[in-house]
C-alpha cells in the first residue's frame, strides 16, 4: 500500500494500534487492501520468498522432515482465506 495517500496512511495505522475494528473501518480497509492491489502484491513477494526457502531446502540429503518442509510454501501459498 505504498501508493497510498496521506489521509489512508494515517487510517490504517490508527486501526492497526487498536484491539478490534469496527465493521464500517474492516469495510474501508478492505477497500483500500482491493484499490491497491495489496494482496497480489503480498502473494507475489511470498512466492519468492517460498522460492528461497525451497531453493535452500533442496540443497539438504532427501529425507523425510525434508520433503515435508519443501511441502510446506506451497501448501500456505494456495490455500484459501
């Protein structure tokens, strides 16, 4: 959410500091999450993360903790929310 303005900024870090948001401000930040792109941009910057974590892992003797662990990026990349 880089792109967004001053007065979007200053809302979500005053949301971000409370314990529970109230549904018209879970609404806008939802809004603001889809006008920016926020979550394919997320997915994207996990996906290589996941792609270095797999890399790194590959390097190990194949056993079986092993082939769980390179299970696991893709496993939380596609799962649904």
């Amino acid at each position: 959410m880089q792109q967004a303005n001053s007065s979007e900024c200053r809302f979500i870090s005053e949301i971000s500091d409370k314990p529970q948001i109230k549904e018209n401000e879970k609404q806008k930040l939802l809004e603001l999450v889809k006008q920016y792109k926020t979550l394919e941009e997320l997915r994207n910057l996990a996906g290589k993360y996941a792609k270095d974590a797999y890399d790194s892992l590959s390097s190990f003797p194949q056993t079986a903790s092993r082939d769980l662990l390179l299970q696991l990026p893709g496993f939380l990349l596609d799962r649904d929310f």
